[in-house]
C-alpha cells in the first residue's frame, strides 16, 4: 500500500511550525537570545578583566576598604581623619556629593521658578534681563562657569587676617564663610526632631486641605499654617530642652580659623555654579508649561475675582506641572551628575575621594564601580520620587 510522504511529513512538521508562526513565542525566543547573548558577554568581559589583572598580580575585591585611608579631607559632615579607612572617606564623599546635589536642586528650583515666570512679565526690562541671563548661562560651559565662580569666590575676597566680619562672630574671606555653630547638646537633636516632624505634618495638613478644598470650596491658609509647624515646632522643642545659646564662635589661629561652621571656597563655587546653570534650563521649562495653559483659565480666575498672583498660584502653576514635572526631572539628573566636575575645582566630592583611592590602592575599577553606582543609585532614587509625584498629579479620566 502507498503511504502519502508528503502529508506525514507536514504533519510532522506542523507543531514546530505553528510555534515559529505564533508572534508571542517569537518575541519570548529573541528576548531570551538577546538576554543570553549579554549575559555571555558580560561574563567574557570580567572574566577576561579578572584574569589579565591576575596575570599582573594587581590585587581585586573591596577589601581596602577596612584599611586606613592615610589622607585628609578638607571638609566633612561626620568625623574623619587620616586613620579613618577609606570605606569611611568613600562616605564622606557621598555625603559631600549629596549635599552640593540636593541643595542645588533646591536652590535651582527656586531661582529657575522666578526666571521663568519674569521671562513672561509685562514689565519689558524683567523680561529682557531674564531673557539676557536664560541666553547667557545655558551657552557657556558648565566647567568654565566652575572655574569663574572659583575665581571669583577666591580672588576677590581678602586673607584671613584682614576677613570681613560684617557681624560679630561672623567673617568672610578667601577661606570661607564662617558662622558661630551651637555647642553640641541634645536639644539641638530635639529641635531637628521637631523639624523633621514638622514637615510631616505640614504634608498630613496640605492632603487634607486639598480635599476639604475640592470637597466644599472652602480654602485653608495652608501656607501660614505649615510655615507654623515647621518654623514653630523646632522652636518649641528647643526651648522645652533648655534652650541652650552657647555658640562656638570662628577664631583666627595663625593663618586661618578654626571652630564654628565654615560654608568652604569650593563649595561655594560648585553650589553657585550648579544653581546658576541649572536654573537656566528649569526657567525654560517653567516658561514653557505656563504658556501651554490656556490662556481663558487665566481670564476665567481674574473674572472671578482673584488677583494676578492669586491665579498664577493657585489657578496656571498646578495646571502647568503636568507639563513642567517631566523634563524638570532630567534637569535634576543633569545636575546631580554634573556635581561631579566638582574635582576641578578642589571640592571633595565621591569623584575626587575615589580618584584619590585609586591612586593609593591601584584598584581602579573598583573605584570606577563605586562612582558608577553612586550615580545610578541617586539618579534612580529621583526619577523614582519625580515618577510618584507626576502620578500623582497627573489629570484623572472619568
């Protein structure tokens, strides 16, 4: 009896083809080829990385990190000397990283804010000067900007000895700007406590009168009220602790001053820079998200009563962050990566600790590891905040 090849042979054939004809089995195959694909060059290249440093007895791993740094650092937020090891300077430097980022994008905010809104006022000279300063800074390089405010900051302020003391237990120099600082004692920690406290509530507070507000029209002086809590709470705090006023006050020894709270040149400048630079970017954006408001909702708050800056705050402002929050949060990202061309100017950053890590130790790249993850690990964290906040704010369907 005759068999019939040709159809057994497409029988056979059948599941494997249906399963090379079916869209989601394809797509799943190439994402495991392509994932497989990085993982095995992935491991060639630490494998081939870890073998060669082997080869040149160049020791790997992150043991240096428990052994002693053996090198200064101008300045810190906690307690360090040369016997500290260098897990402890790498700490040091992340903190320093975090303070320059975090009171730049603050400070950035703010300035860029105002730019922004001036660049859209009637009065011709605001808007021509904010238009002058946006032109300006955002096409001069942000390291040679680094290196003006440097100079600045550095040249044109006098020695220690002839400091400018405009008040009492305050001085200005080429050396920094020095402030009297509290003498350590537990009701500070009570009123930073209160702070912090402060704040939370003043967020608890801002939910519920948003709510109330939508629910019966009434408006809560949300703004005077939370300033209250978090102005007031650490005020409380600290007088119920004892309210202690002994200050240490900056004194001149030899050729600087030592004691009290020193705001340093380098800071100075990469604060300064980062904020002026910065802004400029973020006004185009403020600028940009009040324009794409219509301009009928401005006309709509002013025929019901409100003033001019009464509609831009509470009417065009909360309309244009759905517009404003999105590219302000690469803005923050530049700027936190860009703090890192704080080594130019001398400030001791996580670059400038890890560079001179990798110097002592010859351990590069678990040097370069650690910046990388840093970064990632901060650009991540504001993406994640700014992604929540735009969710939050974001315009619901119904």
């Amino acid at each position: 009896m005759a068999i019939d090849t040709r159809k057994a042979g497409t029988e056979a054939q059948g599941p494997r083809a249906s399963l090379l004809n079916d869209p989601k089995f394809r797509a799943l195959a190439y994402q495991i080829l392509v994932v497989g694909a990085i993982v095995a060059i992935g491991w060639y290249l630490v494998s081939n990385t870890l073998n060669n440093l082997a080869r040149q007895n160049i020791a790997t791993g992150f043991g240096f990190m428990d052994r002693e740094a053996s090198f200064a650092i101008s300045e810190s937020l906690i307690d360090y000397s040369p016997a500290s090891n260098y897990g402890r300077a790498f700490v040091v430097g992340l903190l320093n990283t975090l303070k320059a980022s975090l009171l730049g994008i603050v400070l950035a905010t703010i300035l860029g804010t105002i730019v922004g809104i001036s660049r859209l006022s009637s009065n011709w000279l605001v808007a021509r000067l904010a238009t002058v300063y946006v032109e300006t800074v955002r096409n001069i390089p942000l390291l040679l900007q680094l290196f003006l405010w440097y100079g600045v900051v550095t040249e044109s302020l006098p020695h220690p000895r002839q400091a400018l003391s405009p008040v009492e237990g305050v001085f200005l120099s080429n050396r920094g700007f020095l402030l009297p600082a509290p003498v350590a004692d537990p009701a500070w920690l009570w009123a930073i406590g209160a702070f912090f406290v402060g704040i939370a509530l003043a967020v608890a507070v801002k939910v519920w009168a948003d709510r109330r507000q939508a629910a019966t029209g009434w408006q809560f002086p949300t703004l005077r009220f939370n300033l209250l809590l978090i102005l007031g709470l650490p005020v409380l705090a600290w007088m119920l602790a004892g309210a202690p006023t002994v200050m240490e006050v900056p004194e001149l020894r030899g050729f600087n001053f030592v004691g009290g709270i020193s705001l340093s040149p380098e800071f100075a400048a990469i604060l300064i820079g980062l904020v002026v630079y910065t802004a400029s970017f973020i006004a185009e954006i403020v600028r940009s998200g009040i324009l794409a408001v219509n301009y009928g909702q401005s006309e709509a708050g002013l025929a019901l009563g409100l003033q001019r800056s009464q509609v831009l705050r509470l009417v065009v402002l909360p309309q244009s962050l759905r517009v404003i929050v999105p590219p302000m949060t690469s803005q923050y990202l530049n700027l936190t990566k860009n703090s890192s061309l704080a080594v130019a100017i001398g400030y001791p950053d996580v670059v400038s600790i890890a560079n001179t890590t990798m110097n002592q130790t010859g351990q590069a790249i678990e040097g370069v590891a650690l910046i990388m993850a840093v970064y990632l690990t901060i650009s991540l964290a504001i993406s994640l905040f700014m992604n929540w906040y735009n969710k939050h704010i974001a315009l619901v369907e119904r």
